[in-house]
C-alpha cells in the first residue's frame, strides 16, 4: 500500500504541470546548420551563400560534390552565427525557387556515428 502511494504521488509530481504538448514530445530545434536540398546541379557555395546572407552572418557553407566528377550532389549546408538567423532563413527560404529549382530547408541534425 505504501508503495502504491509513494508511485501515485511521485507521478503526480512528475505530471502536474506538464501539457499534452510537452517540449519532450516535440524536441525543439535549436541548431544554427541548415540542411538544404533539391539544389541545382550548378548552384556553387557562392550562389547558395547570396542566397542566404540577407537573414545574417554566416559562418559557412557547403555544397556536396560528388567526389568524382566534382559536380554537385544537389543538397548542401548553411551554418549562421545565430539561431535566429537560422531560423529565419529556414522559413524564408523554405521552397523557394533557387537556380530554377524549389528547394527543401529544414534544420541539419547531427548524423549518428
């Protein structure tokens, strides 16, 4: 019975105050890399960081290449000084029309190693 009563109680604690919409059910993304893809096969690192610049101070960015021929894999990396940047280049170019393609920006996550 005392047990039952401490469990009950601690779980009482532990929900009071939470919502269904919880910050541990839906992670925020706190990052200041954005993913970027559905580029064209010609867009370099420099048209990808004029297209960008305007919501901040970039730190750096990256077009994948195929390591062969050197042409672009089509997706590539912007990475802002500031979060906020970051999250205002995410939505402001998000679908956008870039080298005549719509591209795809979301925030980049850390790949498992």
């Amino acid at each position: 019975m005392r047990i039952n009563t401490a469990l009950t109680n601690a779980a009482t604690l532990l929900f009071k105050n939470s919502s269904p919409f919880s910050p541990f059910q839906f992670p925020r993304h706190s990052s200041t890399n954005l993913f970027v893809a559905g580029l064209s096969y010609d867009t370099n690192e420099t048209v990808l960081r004029d297209a960008f610049e305007q919501y901040g101070q970039i730190i750096e960015v990256k077009v994948i290449c195929d390591h062969v021929t050197g042409k672009s894999k089509g997706y590539g990396f912007v990475r802002f000084v500031a979060e906020t940047s970051a999250a205002t280049g995410r939505k402001e170019m998000h679908k956008k029309i870039l080298d005549g393609r719509r591209i795809r920006v979301c925030h980049a996550h850390k790949q498992a190693s």
